[in-house]
C-alpha cells in the first residue's frame, strides 16, 4: 500500500525544461483529480408489460415471490394462487453516480434480465431503489426500457440480433441522496495519471509551474511518483478555476515501448518507440492438403464383372516463403516497413515478434491478450 504523503512537509515546486514539456494533449484528458471519482449503484426490480417474453415463474421462482411482494404493498393479495404469466422479468439495475451530483438530478441506469426471460423489449421498469455500497439508497429508477436487440424464434428456428435481454432507460433515475463530501477546500489537490509514467509527470510539473509563475506569482505543483502530481492552489483564486485553468495546458505525454497483440483478432499495435535490433529471419508456411476422389470401375462387357467405386487420394505438398529478410530499424516507420518487406498475414506477424523477443532483439514490452 502507497503511504500517504504528508503535508507537513515543505513544499518545493521545481522549474524544469517547460519547453520540452510542451505538446498537444491536454492535462485533464490524461489525469483526474483525486478524489473526484463517481460511486457505483446496484437494485432488484421488476420490468412488467413484456409480451409474453419474460420469466417463468416455474423456472424463476423468485420472480414470483417478487410479483407478490409488491402486489402486497399495493393491496392486492395473490399470495393462494399461482402466477403463470410471463409478462414479468427479474432484473439487475446499475447505475454510476456521478461525483458532486445534487439531490433532483437525472442519471442514466442500465437494465439486465436474471430469470429466463427471452427479452425485455417493449417493458417498463417499476419502481426500484439503487443501494451504494455502504447499504444506503442514493437513488431510485423507472421508466420505460430501450433495448437494441432483438429475438425472434419459430418451430425450427431462432434468430437473434444484439442482447434483447439487456436494456437501457436514459435519465432513468432520480437522484436521492448526495454523496457526503467537499471538495477539497483547504487549498490541496493533487492530478493522478491515467497511465503513469516518471517522465510524463515531470512534464505536467514542469507546464504548471511555469503556467503559474506568469499567471499568480508563485510556483503550484509537486511531482510525487510516477502517478501523482500534488497542487498547492494560491488562496487568491477558487478551486474550480485552478482546475479549469491547469486542465487546459497541454503536454506531451511519454509512454514505454510496448507491442500489444490480440491473437484472437489477430490485432498488432506497436508502440511509436518501439525498436527491433536488426535480426535475419525466415517465416514459411507448410500446406499439405490430401483429397479423396471417387472413381468408377465400369468392368468389360459380357465379362460377367461387377461396377464398383474406387477412391483415388491425392496429396499435395506447398510451401511458401522461405527466404531471409533483414528486420531492424530505430524507430517505428523502419519497423513496420522490415515487416510488410517479408508480406506477412496479420498471424504470421504475431508469431514473428514473439519469436524476435524470444531472441531478445525487441526493446519493448511484448503484451498478449
């Protein structure tokens, strides 16, 4: 666990090189504010009114006991009889809770089926509470659903598109409560990077400060680790406005060299500092294909034979490529053109690379997904 850093602490903001620093990516687009963060919200409900593609009760025996409990709190007693309708579906709603949100406000909720039910399109969700974490309800949804797929079956056939049973209700609930909370008036605040990188946070040190000399007099920003940037904001100026201000200074954010290959896709995505040491290598592939072919044997005639299939197998070999090509290059366009020079398909490629970090000739971090 990352200790705390002390405010006790004396304060000395460093000017570095903000000239180097300077690029084309705003700050707000690669940090966020500690402490400014959304909360997650989950409740049960009931969506009503499908048309007969919701859940069966026999195989969703807790969409019955909900259907009565709510009928309970209406006054309707069912509790002797059996619902066997299935325009009824059990479902999960979450939502996310924006930070600072206010009591009255809209936010949107997602809608996901739990029984049986083949889809949700065309219901309405009743009224449902959304907890927090700490058990308390923060908000509470309704509305009609949204659902982009479909589902559509016959005797011998289903054809289904998208995720019919997943819908979407936006500005579904209402703000209830607001999350306890201040932001940060006692002057400190700190930027945590997205993706953290030394280099990266000395940059944004370096176009902060220099910004906040020539802006308030005074040098604001700290670099603590490769993700943390702490901010001492001047008394003269709100928090709102410091933050409005700094986030639109724009940087060059680094990055480490890194190649990231899907092989399920067959997606490569190579890093611009990526470099290969200059290797020979030879990628061929071997096809061996056999086909079975039916024959006739039709025997002379009056030669008291008998016709009869024969198969006749044939097996050819093919092997492509073959040749050595010289990989190498400093930076990413002599990369990519070493690799096109040998005419690799997408899987070829991936087999390459990992082959050329096994040999230890890629100065890069080698991800597969």
């Amino acid at each position: 666990m990352r200790a705390e850093r002390s405010y006790n602490e004396p304060f000395r903001p460093v000017r570095g090189d903000p000239a180097s620093a300077i690029g084309t990516v705003r700050i707000k687009d690669i940090t966020s504010v500690r402490g400014v963060r959304a909360n997650q919200l989950v409740g049960y409900g009931l969506v009503v009114g499908l048309q007969g593609s919701g859940d069966s009760m026999r195989n969703s025996p807790f969409t019955e006991q909900s259907l009565q409990s709510m009928l309970d709190r209406m006054g309707v007693n069912i509790r002797s009889q059996s619902a066997r309708g299935k325009n009824v579906a059990a479902v999960t709603v979450t939502a996310e809770l924006p930070p600072f949100i206010g009591t009255g406000q809209r936010i949107d909720v997602t809608v996901s089926s739990l029984g049986d039910a083949n889809s949700l399109m065309g219901g309405t969700l009743v009224m449902t509470p959304l907890y927090g974490a700490d058990g308390e309800i923060y908000a509470v949804a309704q509305g009609a659903l949204a659902v982009s797929g479909f589902s559509s079956q016959g005797d011998s056939e289903t054809l289904t598109q998208g995720v019919p049973t997943t819908g979407r209700i936006a500005n579904g609930a209402l703000v209830e409560r607001e999350v306890p909370g201040s932001f940060n008036d006692d002057g400190k605040l700190a930027y945590e990077l997205f993706n953290p990188d030394f280099k990266t946070a000395i940059r944004i040190v370096d176009v902060v400060n220099d910004y906040a000399v020539k802006r308030w007099g005074v040098a604001v920003a700290q670099e603590e680790d490769l993700r943390t940037v702490h901010l001492r904001r001047p008394k003269k100026v709100t928090a709102t406005r410091f933050l409005a201000e700094l986030g639109d200074l724009r940087v060059a954010p680094d990055q480490p060299a890194r190649v990231v290959i899907d092989e399920r896709t067959g997606t490569v995505v190579i890093g611009k500092d990526v470099q290969i040491s200059t290797v020979a290598l030879t990628h061929g592939n071997l096809t061996v294909r056999v086909s079975e072919l039916p024959s006739v044997s039709q025997p002379p005639p009056l030669s008291d034979g008998q016709t009869v299939v024969t198969s006749e197998t044939l097996v050819e070999v093919q092997q492509d490529g073959g040749n050595f090509a010289f990989v190498g290059g400093a930076d990413l366009e002599t990369v990519v053109r070493g690799l096109n020079r040998i005419g690799l398909k997408p899987t070829g490629i991936i087999a390459v690379l990992q082959a050329i970090k096994t040999a230890g000739a890629l100065q890069a971090e080698l991800v597969v997904q």
